[in-house]
C-alpha cells in the first residue's frame, strides 16, 4: 500500500528566513538570457540568487555579471556535473535554506514562498518541491517531477503525474501538499541542516538519479519529503541530454541500480536487483527489435559498471547506515509494479496504482 500523508499548510508566514537559490551552468547560456528575467520577479524578499557555472567555455558568465550584477557568481574550473557542480556552491552559502533550480525552468513571481512555508512548518522536512509543469505544454506536468516523485516495489522512480512516457494535463487532481518519496532535482527546496548531516549528491553519479539517492538517504534518516503544489514552475527539460541519448540511458541505469545498493535493507538488495537487471535486459531485447543499438550498448556498459562499483557501495552502506536497522520507506512506496501495470495492464496515470 502506498500512504501519501497530507498537511494543510495555511499561508501564516510573518517572517522570511534567508533563502539562497542555486542556478548550475554549463554552456548555457540560451537558457539563462531566457529565464533568468522570471528568476529575478521573485517576490520572495529574502532570495539570494547563486549562478555557479560549470566551466562554461561559452559567455555565460559574462552575460550574468553584465545583466544581472545583482546575482552571486560561483565559477568552477571545470564541468563538475550536475550533482558535483552543485555540492561545491554549499560552502559558500550562508542560509538555512537553498533551492536547486535548473537553468531551463521559468518561475512566477511568488513561486518560492509557498516551499518555504512548507518546510518551516515542520523541522522534519528535508526538502520540497513544486509543482513542476512542461514549458512548452503548460496545462501539463513536466517529466521530471510532475506533482512529486514517488516509488514503485522494483525501485522504479515515477512521478504523479507522469508514469513511464504519460505525462498528464493538469485538472487539479495533485491540489494538495502531500509527502512524497522523492523531489525533483529541476527545482527543490532543501533544509542545509540535512545536507550537511547526510550530505547532497553522490559525485560519481554525475547526473541523474542523484536527488532520488538524497532524497532516499534522508527519509532513512527520518525526515520527509514533501510536494508544495501553491508553487508552480514550468521545465523545459532534457536541455543537456534528449531522454534517448545513450548517454542519459547509461547514467539513469547505473545510478538507479546504485541507489538501490545503498539505501535498501539488505535483504531486499539481492532480489530486487536482480529483478531489475532482468527487466534490463528485457528492455534490451526491444531495442534490439527497434534496431537501437547504442541505446543497448548503453545498458551493457552501464551495468558492467555497476558492478565494478558494488563493492564500494558496499563499504559506503556501513559507514552511512553504521547501527542502524532499515526499513522500507511506508510513505511514497508503492506496493505493486509499475512495469507490469503500464505495459501490461495498461495503466498509464498515476491514480490508477493508488
């Protein structure tokens, strides 16, 4: 069974903590002349706004430091990736508080007080999204993180909203905070306090599956994570790699399968592991049929690479999880299969598994 706590968080906020917001760069400044105007409304009157550039090798930065010399700059030497890039901005915050947000997201105006006032309505909350909806189909949720992220028996991510490749029209049918499993990396809140407990990103994920590992390794320490739909924002999403990029396959895979080896109890690691490098390799054979062949390549290395990292994440479990008993997440997790349900029963939306 999965349970989807609820709060009803009424707007009472008389006071406005410090809030950084985190804008990672690498070469893209299309992205930033296009949606950094929106990023610069926000009513939010205790928002600092960061860019941290990924050694861009593009005018980014001097396009940011001549427009908006409002914004702090962060500059890296290289490309750090996504999860490294942005765990290098956190030692030179100063707030409680700081967002995530992806360089192809527009937001409104008053898109960050409704986060806030959800986070600080409990200590326990780690972080929390938005409701995330496409740009360029905006009654729609957004691939990414829809209306929360959530998480099927086999660990496969899915969001409400989004199941597999259907995406929904919004109709109000996710109008409620609610705690989920996981929050989007395109836009997320976060308590410092837990990033520095637990810490933020896995480095050698490099992208993708980085915030479900985060966001997984806090609820094992007891906080939530929670879906604040008072905020919405719109992704354009895949502006660095398209979803059939053989490169997204590879990273989504290893990453995935990693995720499982560190935050599962461990007697769930085995079988659902080898579920899903089973179902790899049935996801190899239509591929195969459809004559994608670097896509396949892409599972191969993924999961070779996999393996040569297990034992590390082994040793990682015991000083991560070192006296503590784990347990599957109650909130968030399904109970029955995702793939089953879409592929063959047909069950495309999010409230058909609740």
């Amino acid at each position: 069974m999965v349970i989807i706590s609820h709060l009803p968080f009424i707007s009472t906020m008389t006071s406005f903590p410090k809030v950084a917001v985190i804008i990672l760069n690498w070469n893209g400044k299309k992205w930033l002349e296009t949606f950094l105007p929106s990023v610069a409304q926000t009513s939010y009157p205790a928002a600092e706004i960061w860019i941290t550039d990924n050694g861009s090798t593009d005018d980014s930065v001097a396009f940011v430091r001549a427009q908006y010399p409002q914004f702090k700059v962060l500059e890296l030497d290289k490309n750090y990736g996504f999860t490294e890039g942005n765990n290098k901005s956190l030692p030179h915050i100063d707030a409680p508080f700081y967002v995530l947000l992806n360089s192809d997201v527009e937001v409104s105006p008053n898109w960050l007080a409704p986060l806030v006032e959800c986070i600080t309505a409990d200590d326990s909350i780690a972080a929390v999204q938005p409701k995330l909806l496409a740009y360029h189909a905006k009654n729609h949720f957004e691939h990414a993180g829809g209306a929360g992220g959530m998480m099927d028996m086999l660990g496969y991510p899915l969001c409400r909203g989004r199941v597999f490749d259907t995406v929904e029209e919004d109709n109000g049918q996710f109008e409620t905070p609610a705690e989920i499993f996981w929050a989007t990396g395109a836009c997320c809140l976060v308590r410092k306090s837990v990033s520095d407990e637990i810490g933020l990103f896995e480095p050698d994920y490099f992208a993708h599956m980085e915030e479900i590992d985060f966001c997984w390794r806090a609820k094992n320490k007891g906080y939530k994570i929670f879906y604040a739909p008072k905020s919405k924002v719109w992704h354009v999403g895949g502006g660095t790699l398209h979803k059939s990029n053989p490169r997204k396959t590879y990273l989504n895979i290893r990453n995935s399968l990693s995720t499982l080896v560190r935050n599962l109890p461990t007697k769930w690691i085995i079988p659902m592991v080898f579920a899903r490098l089973c179902l790899d390799g049935v996801f190899g054979i239509v591929l195969m049929l459809k004559g994608d062949f670097p896509n396949i390549g892409a599972i191969l290395r993924a999961h070779f690479a996999f393996y040569a990292q297990v034992p590390k994440w082994l040793r990682m479990r015991k000083s991560l999880w070192a006296g503590q008993k784990l347990t599957l997440p109650q909130t968030g997790m399904l109970n029955k299969s995702v793939v089953w349900g879409y592929f063959v029963r047909g069950k495309k939306v999010f409230n058909d598994y609740v």
